[in-house]
C-alpha cells in the first residue's frame, strides 16, 4: 500500500469508496474529478492510484480499511528480544522500533536510558522530521550517555574528545550535562535540517546522584506505544532476552506523553537548548 494513504483518515477513505460506488466520484482520479468531487486535498495521497479503474480502486480503499479495522481489533501485542525457542505471535523489538519510527506521520516521544550506533538508530527520525515534519522529544539520562559516547570514542581511538566533559563536569552539573548533550548531537546525530527537543534528567548529571532516568518507551502519533525492558542498543534489541508490549490505544498514549509533559512543566526534566 502507498504510505501516503497511511495519512488519509479512515473517514475519507469511507467516503471516497462511497462516492465511487455512488458515482459522485469519476475514475480516473484526477485533481479536477477529486475537486469536483469535494476531495481535492487527497489528490497527493491518491496519486500511485490514478491509473486504476474503478473496481481496483474500489479494492485497494477496501482493503486499507480492512487492515485498520484488524489492526484496532488487536490493541496489544507481545514484543521481544533475544532468541526464540519455537513457533510464536510475537513480533521482535529489532522490528519494531524503526517500523514505528518509519511510519510516524505527527510525533514521536521517545525516552531511552542507553544508545549504541546513535547515527543508525536515529537516522529513521530524522527523516521523519525532515520529510514529513514530525514533531519529536526525546528524553536522556547524563551518565549513562556519556558512558555509551565514550565507549564510540573508545573504538574510534578519538578519547581526547572527552577532556571537555571531564573539564565541565569539574564545573557543574549543568555544564557537565550540556558537554555530553554537545557530543550527543556530534556522534549521534550528525544530521542536517530540523532537531528533536532533547530533554534530560538533571538528577542524572550529579556527581554522585543516585536516580536514573531508566525507562524505554517510544509514542508515535498519539496513538501507538512501544513499553519495553530493551534499551535502544544492539545488545537490548537483538542479543538479550527482553520483553516489551506494543500498544495500540489513543488514550493510554495520551496519558503517558501527559506525564512527560508534566515532567517539563514541574523541571523534572530539563530541556538543552
């Protein structure tokens, strides 16, 4: 299916199908027959399908709609790490994460305690900031992240990088936490155009705190969310046995990004700038 019609909400497809049957909507469909019609703004969406007739059309509206009703039907599904000792329903965390982030089409809230290959893992974001204007957040704990971006420096032989987040976590704890979200955007994401807002947990930037911002969750489109025990790392996706749930749900959605919000208004977490 054309990802474009991911983005057409299951009340036009509805109508277009309607009107398709009805006749009130001509084959092929051109930008003058959707105008016509009242559904010019899909013109774009509908453009892979222009050269179909009607009852191929008819077809495809259909069967969008049909894999929307599947998908609503089944609100949670198991999500796991590691190996797999037979046959199962479940679907993979290595799977999912970029599925989810390839198909945002609004926003993405993303907490995450630990990374490894930054640039790999969030090129899918990016894109989806740059190409379809996503609005995303992502939520970081200090030590553990200086720990992943050292270790990258570790194996690129280039530790001498690292003096100033040794020199600014002498200074303060602020400091310290804006060198590490510096060296952030450096190693893992050297990309052009439009950024995430990064937010971390200040608690995690003290010398010798003791919290963490610990969780792994993902909120794409208000809609679906990834709950999993997998840190976004090689090991946590693809090596260690972890569970995850995936859930599709409007409202449970809502009310998480509700308490990150809440977060950012209380300074719980605090944004780099």
């Amino acid at each position: 299916m054309s990802l474009a019609l991911t983005q057409v909400s299951s009340a036009d497809l509805r109508h277009l199908a309607a009107a398709l049957e009805s006749g009130t909507l001509q084959v092929p469909v051109s930008a003058p027959a959707l105008s016509a019609a009242g559904y010019g703004h899909l013109h774009e969406a509908l453009q892979p399908f222009t050269a179909l007739d009607k009852p191929a059309l008819l077809c495809v509206l259909q069967a969008v709609l049909a894999e929307r009703r599947s998908a609503r039907a089944q609100r949670l599904e198991l999500v796991w790490s590691g190996s797999d000792a037979g046959p199962s329903l479940t679907k993979y965390t290595r799977i999912v994460v970029p599925e989810l982030l390839n198909r945002a089409a609004r926003s993405v809230s993303l907490a995450g305690y630990s990374f490894d290959h930054g640039q790999q893992f969030f090129e899918p974001l990016h894109r989806a900031i740059q190409e379809r204007s996503v609005s995303a957040r992502l939520f970081v704990d200090i030590r553990q992240l200086h720990a992943r971006l050292e270790q990258q420096l570790g194996q690129e032989k280039r530790k001498a990088r690292l003096v100033p987040i040794t020199e600014a976590r002498a200074s303060s704890s602020g400091a310290y936490a804006h060198a590490v979200l510096d060296l952030f955007w450096e190693l893992f994401w050297p990309f052009p155009g439009n950024k995430p807002e990064l937010y971390y947990d200040p608690r995690s930037a003290e010398t010798f705190g003791v919290a963490s911002l610990h969780a792994k969750c993902l909120v794409v489109d208000h809609e679906q969310t990834l709950i999993t025990s997998a840190n976004f790392t090689e090991r946590g996706q693809e090596r260690n046995i972890e569970v995850g749930v995936l859930i599709r749900d409007n409202g449970f959605a809502n009310a998480l990004e509700r308490q990150w919000f809440n977060l950012i208004r209380a300074k719980g977490v605090v944004r780099w700038v």
